[in-house]
C-alpha cells in the first residue's frame, strides 16, 4: 500500500468528498455494430473531430514521407474540427516530436493509422 505524506492526508480529510459518475451515450463496436443515439449532439462531436484527426494524420504521414521539412510544416498545422479535440491529440504529438525526436512523432501516428485502418 502507497504511504501519503502526513500533510495531504491531512489536507484531504478536510476535503469535500469528490464523486463522478457516467452515463453510456453511445458505443460503436470492432464489427461496427452500435448502441444508443448516434444522432445525440456529443456523439456528432466525437465522431467529428475523429473525422478530422484521421484526415490530419494522413495528411502529416504523406508529408513525412517526402520530407523532414514537409513534416514539419505539416506537423504544425491546425486541425479543423470544431471541437479542439483533435487538436489537442496533435498537440500531444507535437510535444513528443520537441521531445523524442520525428522518428517517434511519425511511428506514433503510424500506429494510429494502423489501429484507424483496422476498425
């Protein structure tokens, strides 16, 4: 069992007591079969910008593969979805590029296009 420095179990006990909960909206399975509303707002939402980051992610791979410099380019660029969250999974991708160098950058978003094309 993890020990906890005196002074945050402290400061913890006179937290107010934090819950969560979660509803399933919807989920599309591996065989593309479904359950729920795929029409609810946050559903459109997600699939959105899943559009989005899939056509970013081809469009960085096709650049890699002409160049470190038209990665690069290509890395920087802003994602179009409406919602930000593809952007912030590129933004991700941006700081492992800062951080580990583009080969890792491009082998991450491989993997993604291949996880994308298996589905």
């Amino acid at each position: 069992m993890a020990s906890f420095p005196r002074q945050f179990l402290k400061e913890l006990s006179r937290s107010p007591l934090l819950a969560a909960s979660s509803q399933v909206i919807f989920v599309q399975f591996a065989d593309r079969s479904t359950c729920g509303d795929p029409d609810d707002g946050r559903v459109t939402s997600l699939m959105d910008a899943r559009v989005a980051l899939l056509l970013a992610l081809k469009r960085i791979d096709k650049a890699a593969k002409i160049g470190e410099d038209k990665f690069l380019k290509a890395l920087d660029d802003k994602a179009t979805d409406r919602t930000g969250n593809a952007e912030g999974i590129l933004g991700y991708i941006r700081d492992m590029q800062k951080e580990k160098g583009s080969a890792a950058a491009i082998e991450y978003i491989r993997s993604m296009l291949d996880v994308a094309a298996s589905r």
